[in-house]
C-alpha cells in the first residue's frame, strides 16, 4: 500500500470503523477507501469536523458519523493514526 492514494475523502475526514474507532485518511495503512466505501463493511464518516474533534474523541465525547452509516459513533481513536498525526 505504500503508494496508496485517497481520493474520494479529504485528509481532514473523520471515518469511523464497524467497531466505533476514529480513523485519518491515509494515517493508517489497514484498510482502504475501498473498504470504506463499500457498504457491507459498514463505515460512516464525517466529511467536515470541527478542527478539533480529532483530539476530543472518546468514550466521553463520541463523535456521530454524517455520511455513510450514520449509526456509526466514534468512541476512540485508532492507534496507528494517531502515531502518524503526532510526528
């Protein structure tokens, strides 16, 4: 996946697993915009956060996908992503 390009969501998209964790476009290398755009795999999103949702997901300050499946919330932030954003 080294060369893998996202093209249909913007870097600062909120995307949100079948298993209510928070991922960063291209921050992470386990999964892709196929995946998430297929339906049976059951991720929501949020085209547009607020700058600093990011930072503020959590069990306590879940953040509810927009798009996508929209049953999703995201209660925590993917490791991997989080790593990427933090160097």
């Amino acid at each position: 996946m080294g060369g893998y390009r996202w093209v249909r969501f913007g870097p600062d998209t909120l995307l949100i697993s079948s298993r209510n964790i928070a991922h960063v476009p291209g921050a992470c290398t386990h999964m892709t915009e196929e995946q998430v755009l297929d339906p049976e795999n059951g991720w929501g999103w949020i085209p547009d956060p607020h700058p600093a949702l990011w930072d503020r997901v959590s069990a306590e300050h879940p953040a509810q996908a927009t798009e996508g499946d929209t049953s999703r919330v995201a209660k925590a932030r993917c490791e991997s992503c989080a790593a990427t954003l933090a160097s």
